[in-house]
C-alpha cells in the first residue's frame, strides 16, 4: 500500500505527471526554496535516510591531520613565488598572516555549526537549515563543482611534480591526441590510476583513510620543516629589504606598499582552502563537542605558522624579483653549483605527497556533501546510501570518483583554479552570514526582518569599500571615501548589536565576539573576491545559472513529492513524532 502511494506521488513517474509538476513549478517554488530545516530533522530523520550509519572513529588529532593534509597541498608551493614576485615582495610574510586570520575567522564560523549538528553536510547542512533549500542547493552544487575541478586538476599537478622529481618530462607519459581542441588533448593516465586509487582507500574505510593521511601529512611536514631550515640556514637578512636589482625594482620591506599585501593576501588565500573538509568529516567523530574546535581552528592555526615560516624562509633564499614565479622552492636550489641540486629534487618528492594528502582529504569532503545532499532529495537519494560493511558512502565517492578521473583525464585545468577560489569563497560568505542569522533569528518567533536587513546593508557597505580600493584612483578623495564607508560600516554592526537581542545562545561552543568576527568574515570574503579576474566571474555565473536550472527542472520537485510522502518535514511541529511511528516510516526504508 504504502509503496503503491509512494509512487503515486512521483512527479517523475510519467510523461504526463512530469508536465503537470512544471506546470505547478511557481507554488511549489514558492513553498520549497525557503523551506527550512531543523537540526533535529538533519541529525535523526534526514540521516536515517542513508540506511547504515556512518562510524564515530575519528579524534581530535585525526582532524587536525586532516586539516593539515588539506591545506598543504601543491598551493604553497606555487602560489608564494607567484605572490611574491607580483603583489608582496618580502612582505609575503604577512599576507600569509592576513590571510591565516581570515581563514580562522571563517573556521569559527564552520565549528559553531559543526558542533550544533555533528552532520555530514558541512556548509550544505548549514545553510538548509538557517536559509532554505534553494540557498543551500546553490552552495551544494557550487561545492562539488569547486571540488572536483579542484581535485582533477591537482591529480594532474601531481603527476608534472612527479615528473619533476625524477628527473623525467610529462611529456613521456602524457598522450597527445590531435583531433581533440588545445587544452584537452592531453592525455593523462596516471593522474586517472591517482585518483581511481584514492576512491578505493575512501571506499574502504574512514579510519585506515586517516592513517594513510597522516603518514603522508607526518612525510609532507617533515619536507616542510626541511625547507624552513635550508632557508634559514642558507639564505640571508638582507634580502628582506635589498632586491637584486634596486635600478628597476622598489627596494624595502614593502615595496609594494598596503595594497600590495592585501592583493598578496588575496592570491594566496587559495592556500588555506581545504579545512572545509573537515567539518563534513564531523558525522564521524569520537566526541564533537571537544574534537572539533581543536580539529578545525587548531589547524588553520597551524597552517598559517607553517606558512609564514616558509615565505620567510623563500625571502632569506632570494631577492624577491630573482624568484621563479612558477616553483619558487624548487628553483632556489636548481642554481646553486656548490652541491645543492638535490635539494631542489627533494622538494619535488615533498610537494608530490603534499598533493596526494590534499587529494585525499578533498575527495573524503565532496563524496559526504554529495551524501548529503542525497539525504534532503534535491538529487536521487541512491547517492545518499551508506555502505553498511564499511560504513562510508560508497556510491557518492565512486561516482564523484569517476567523474574527477574523467575530467584529469582529458582536461587541463589551470583555467579553472580561479573560478574555484570565487567559488569557496562564496560559500564562506555564505555561511558567515547564516551564523548570524542563526544566532539572531528563531524561526516562528523573532521576526527575520531586522537582521536581513543588517546582513544586506552590511554586504552592500563592504561591497563599496571594495569597489572604491579596486578602481578607484590614488588620492585625498580615496582616502576620504574608503574612511566614510568603513565608519558607516562599523555604526551599522553597532547599531545592530545594540537593537536587535539574540535569539538563541549556542550550547557548547559559540563565535566570540558576536556579531564582530562573522562581519569580519564576511568583509574579508567580499573584499578577496573582488580581487579576483573577470572571466572567471563569467564562468561562475554560467555554472550558478545550471545549478538553478537543475533546481527548477527537477530538484523542486523531487523534494516536494519527498515532503509529500512525509520524508522531508515542513515545520517544527512534526519534531513530537515518535522513535515508533518513525521506523514504519516509508522514507526509512533501504
């Protein structure tokens, strides 16, 4: 009986029920897209979804592993030369810093969540339940976008860095086919055996996944602190304030000024994305309250130490205008004739396993999104199952893992990091601004109006300051416009701090400062997305208007037809259902 109404209910089951669905499109519209979750839904009825439950293995340590492994991919090696040689000179140093801190300010933002609901989900979870489906649905979608093009293109850095160790060019074992248009006509197999690896490993098991991490993260930091002490030990003071070539390039500690630390601190923010991962690994671990504050903040803390010892190390080895833009560590050795060529073989090795971890982690973070979002019906629930042997999801990380090998397979992807960038940084602002929300607003019974309209005003005010610092020329009026909006920034957080109460205080762990860090947070996101190019915009806006698309064409529906079957609850009410009534639930059934 129950099956035969399930079915009745699809609005895929014919043709004719399909017409019928777009034709109600607007009402139901109306009804899913600002359809919220509770964080009660998301960790009973929404997880059961996925039959078996995921494993509570993972510790504090194993998450800051994780942590680590993430951040310390290929980035660090690339984007320092870049950043140095362009935007920051010596002053690097402290773009890492800016950057670090602005990644901790968005890390807190993640842990409150996390330790409330202890979910998959990550920011997907999040926003379903402060924003709706519709806002979590963009952000879903933008994520796996960002990493499996992310993870596609570093399985292919990986095997140019191999290359680079032994000594051997990609060009022997990348296949170069003729008919197909430049840019992805080569072909890359190893990149392909990588990643096809690596799904097995996450397949396997979340546990043996984190002794693989951390014995590559033990290798990669091991490489790190190699670098830092060549550095120190070889390289010199002077070269903080001396370049090799005083004639055509400012000299001092700065000699870009402010702006160019800030536009240094833009370039390689990229560097700390990955700690996002983390927080989708919260399902499974030991104690959530405890583990994931350490796991989440105490790795970007650490990260950001790592960092800024290696961009001064790199600023010891050279003169900022003699570094190699491309692979700064790696060049700095390859020109010493005294016996030091091998360093530069060395940091190969180093960076190679430094690109597997960030693999590794990254492909563990998109397979629990893609579960998740499973779970809520937006796509067919078959990627929301847990395998119920080896407690992990099974079918989202072979199908993820397929589509990132088909992508390294074919594509190069060097185009495409920037548009991940815009995309993780969305996503930051994206769940800055929820916090926020969430602290200030209960659902039913405070209005939601004095705070959105602080969120808006406030996004608009730093969207100015950015736009006044990108295209405006230097001068008095600048200085004076930059001052005026960053005063009425500062008036609207206070004026909305001293009017509107909070709502809601978290149990466990809470932001400090609120509403300040959040804010922060979201000004830091605005202003680093507008130091990005404008191609890249165009694509993320073209992959945005395909996420809405699918939302509209089918994810609305199919979620409505899961609210009707009674899966997907609509308000808080339902929250008195009972354990009992629950288990012969349709929706429970595997």
């Amino acid at each position: 009986m129950e099956n035969h109404h399930h079915h009745h209910n699809s609005s895929f089951s014919s043709f004719t029920t399909y017409l019928q669905a777009l034709s109600q499109t607007p009402s139901r519209l109306a009804r899913r897209a600002v359809s919220v979750s509770t964080s009660y839904d998301e960790m009973s009825r929404v997880k059961a979804r996925s039959g078996s439950e995921m494993r509570r293995t993972l510790r504090w340590y194993d998450l800051v592993c994780f942590g680590v492994g993430g951040m310390v991919g290929a980035g660090v090696f690339v984007t320092t030369g870049r950043a140095s040689r362009l935007y920051a000179g010596p002053a690097v140093v402290l773009s890492y810093a800016i950057a670090g801190l602005c990644a901790l300010l968005s890390a807190f933002c993640y842990t409150e969540f996390a330790v409330d609901m202890p979910v998959a989900g990550g920011a997907f979870s999040y926003l379903r339940v402060t924003f709706g489906e519709f806002a979590a649905f963009i952000t879903g979608a933008n994520l796996i976008m960002d990493y499996v093009m992310s993870n596609a293109a570093v399985a292919r850095g990986f095997t140019a860095y191999l290359g680079a160790a032994i000594g051997m060019s990609t060009s022997k074992w990348r296949l170069v086919v003729h008919a197909l248009p430049n840019g992805f006509n080569e072909i890359d197999m190893l990149a392909v055996l990588v990643v096809l690896a690596i799904t097995l490993i996450i397949c396997y098991s979340t546990r043996e996944s984190s002794m693989v991490n951390m014995v590559l993260t033990a290798l990669h930091i091991l490489f790190i602190v190699f670098v830092i002490v060549m550095g120190f030990w070889k390289g010199q003071w002077k070269n903080f304030s001396q370049p090799a070539d005083p004639i055509n390039h400012p000299s001092g500690f700065f000699p870009f000024g402010a702006k160019g630390v800030f536009n240094g601190a833009a370039v390689v923010y990229l560097s700390y994305i990955g700690y996002d991962a983390v927080s989708t690994l919260a399902e499974e671990v030991h104690n959530p309250v405890k583990d994931i504050p350490v796991g989440v903040s105490g790795s970007v803390a650490l990260v950001t130490l790592l960092y800024c010892l290696m961009a001064a190390s790199m600023s010891m080895l050279l003169p900022y205008d003699s570094i190699d833009a491309e692979a700064p560590f790696s060049a700095a050795f390859k020109g010493k004739s005294d016996g030091w060529e091998w360093v530069s073989n060395v940091i190969g090795v180093g960076a190679s396993f430094g690109i597997l971890t960030s693999l590794l982690v990254s492909m563990l973070g998109q397979a629990r999104y893609m579960c998740v979002i499973g779970r809520s019906s937006v796509v067919p629930e078959w990627f929301a199952r847990v395998h119920p042997k080896t407690s992990t999801p099974v079918n989202a990380s072979v199908f993820l893992g397929i589509f990132t090998a088909t992508i390294a397979l074919i594509t190069d992807l060097e185009v495409l990091l920037n548009l991940v960038s815009i995309g993780t940084l969305f996503v930051f602002y994206m769940v800055a601004n929820a916090v926020i929300y969430r602290r200030y607003v209960a659902i039913g019974i405070t209005k939601p109006w004095p705070t959105l309209s602080f969120l808006c005003s406030f996004s608009f005010t730093s969207l100015l300051v950015t736009l006044i610092w990108q295209f405006m020329p230097q001068g008095k009026l600048k200085a004076f416009m930059l001052g005026a909006c960053t005063m009425t920034a500062i008036a609207i957080i206070q004026v909305f701090h001293c009017t509107v109460p909070q709502a809601r205080k978290p149990e466990f762990w809470g932001v400090p400062l609120m509403p300040w860090t959040p804010c922060v947070s979201i000004f830091l996101n605005i202003f680093l997305l507008g130091s990005l190019d404008g191609p890249s915009y165009l694509r993320f806006a073209f992959f945005t208007g395909l996420a809405v698309l699918v939302y509209v064409l089918y994810s609305v529906h199919a979620s409505f037809d899961a609210q009707g079957d009674g899966c997907l609850s609509q308000k808080n009410g339902d929250i008195m259902l009972k354990e009992s009534a629950e288990s012969e639930h349709p929706c429970s059934k595997v």
